[in-house]
C-alpha cells in the first residue's frame, strides 16, 4: 500500500519494489531481489549508482572517512573505501579480493591518495593485508612480486618484469621491450670449409636487455679439419646488417698456434650481419689479422658485447 508515484518520500513504483522520491523525481530504489538502485530503475546488481550530470569533474559516489585520530606512522594507510568480494567460507573460495582507496595523513609528512589492489587468503572476514599493486597519486606504482607486458605469463617466482618469449619490437627509441636469459652452443669452424670438429666443452651464456646482447663462451676441441679463417659460431642473435654495429670483446686461448707469430693480443670481433665471430690478433705496430683454423687441441674463452637485429 502507499503511493504509486514519486514524490517527497517512499512510494512503490510497481510489486515488490520500494523506492524514494525527491521533488517529484525518483532518487533510489530497493528491487524484489534486494538490489538497490540510485539513479537507475533497472538494477541487476547488489548497488547500482548512475548520474546525469553531465559536467567535467562530477562525481557519482563520494565515499569520505571522517576518522581524524591518525598514526604518527606515515607507512600506515587509513581506507576511505573498501570494495570486497568475500568467499564462501571452508572452502576452495575462501579468499578475499578487495579494491581499497586510501589516504595518509601525517604532521610531518605530505598527504598522499592511493589506490590499494588487495588479494589475501585471511578468511572470509579477515582483514586483507596482501597488497599486490598500489598506484599513488604521485604516479608511483608499487607491486609485491611480478608484473609481465605484451601478454606474457607473470613469473611465479622473485620479483621483477617478464616479457615475451617471443620479443614484440617497438620503434620507439625509449622503450625497453625485451630481456631474457639463456645458454648458447658455440661451435668452431672453417670460413672456408666447414670441416668436422671434435668438442670437449661446448659451453655458452648469454643476456640480452633490449637489442644489447652479451655473450660469454668456453669452447675447446681436440681435433678440427676446417679450412680458412677460424669461426665461432652458433650465436643466440645475428648483428644487424649495418657496419656501425661492429663490436670487439675479449678473449684468451690455450693451446692454439697462433697463424700471427708477431701478434701479442687476441680479440673477439663480430660485424654487420653476422651471427659468428672470428678471432683478430694484434701486436705493436703491426697489422690485426684473422686466426686461420688449425688442427690441434685448442680451447678459447671470450666474451663480447653487440647489437642484436
């Protein structure tokens, strides 16, 4: 019973639904599935607030904590909001999954807002204190493990970044869009015949962050039939094809007769489109030359810094 239309008050719109009038208008409505609506007739969700209004900066809820006896700790957060989905208690659901706008407050420091995403296995009425990502409004985010981009599987374990396996390339010279870990297979051989090798170490790392790659590498054999100058191949990346993206690393060998009887230093060297490097030897005013292969035992230690394609 009661009034049908809105007015200054309660009235009931249609069966089983209560709603609240303010100068003629509907302002909120309680449904037949206990739904409340503000602003909305229609409501399918358990609180449903809409506005008209229309201008830049108007607000649909406005949720304020008047609490005003804060800590002297400024790490200690006080929400203004919470929005929590509580499990099903005693079992598999029993999590809490909460979004929390906060907002410190200190005599010594500034006041700050953050956003708090909050996952926790504290029980169904457990305060939720697993933070997993807080944006601030200084622009800081802060997550307690692992974040991934471009579509990546987050790392389940540490803290840090995960990119693709397969890296997504962008043309943007400030971007960082790849790092990855890994083990490369060296192998040595002829310039020009291949030749058949026999390995007793075939040992290779490397890290790539963006294009910049470093590779290291301990490889020895104790027979080889290449011809020409000698190569190590089998690296994780070619070189772009552009002659600025030469690059010279360090190396040291054991056993290998050197083609250069004058030369005291040994490099690594790689150029533009290359995926092998070859050995340079150098000395006091003399001319850098090529190793050559030689068939004996032999193992080369190295490592080397260049640009990825």
């Amino acid at each position: 019973t009661g009034n049908v239309t809105a007015g200054n008050g309660m009235y009931l719109p249609t069966t089983n639904t209560l709603a609240f009038g303010t100068n003629g208008t509907e302002a909120m409505r309680i449904n037949s599935s206990q739904n409340v609506g503000i602003g909305q007739t229609s409501v399918t969700s358990r609180l449903e607030a809409t506005s008209s209004v229309s201008s830049v900066g108007s607000t649909v809820v406005n949720f304020t904590n008047s609490y005003n006896n804060f800590d002297t700790n400024p790490t200690v957060p006080y929400p203004t909001l919470w929005l929590t989905r509580v499990g099903k208690s005693g079992s598999s659901y029993d999590s809490q999954a909460a979004f929390s706008l906060s907002r410190f407050e200190n005599v010594s420091t500034n006041p700050r807002t953050q956003l708090d995403i909050v996952l926790a296995q504290s029980g169904p009425y457990g305060y939720p204190e697993a933070y997993v990502m807080r944006l601030r409004g200084d622009g800081t985010i802060k997550t307690t493990t692992t974040i991934s981009v471009g579509g990546a599987e987050p790392s389940t374990s540490g803290a840090g970044i995960t990119f693709p396996a397969t890296q997504s390339a962008s043309t943007d010279a400030n971007t960082l869009d790849d790092y990855e870990e890994g083990d490369w297979t060296p192998t040595l051989y002829g310039g020009s015949s291949t030749g058949t090798s026999t390995y007793t170490s075939q040992l290779g790392s490397y890290t790539k962050i963006g294009r910049i790659v470093t590779v290291s590498f301990d490889v020895a054999v104790s027979a080889m039939t290449g011809t020409g100058n000698l190569r190590i191949g089998g690296l994780p990346f070619s070189v772009p094809n552009d002659a600025k993206y030469q690059a010279v690393g360090a190396c040291f060998t054991s056993g290998l007769n050197w083609s250069l009887a004058s030369s005291t230093t040994t490099s690594v060297y790689t150029a533009n489109n290359r995926n092998y490097l070859t050995i340079y030897l150098s000395g006091d005013d003399i001319n850098a030359d090529e190793q050559t292969c030689v068939n004996e035992t032999q193992r080369i230690w190295g490592t080397i810094t260049y640009t990825a394609a």
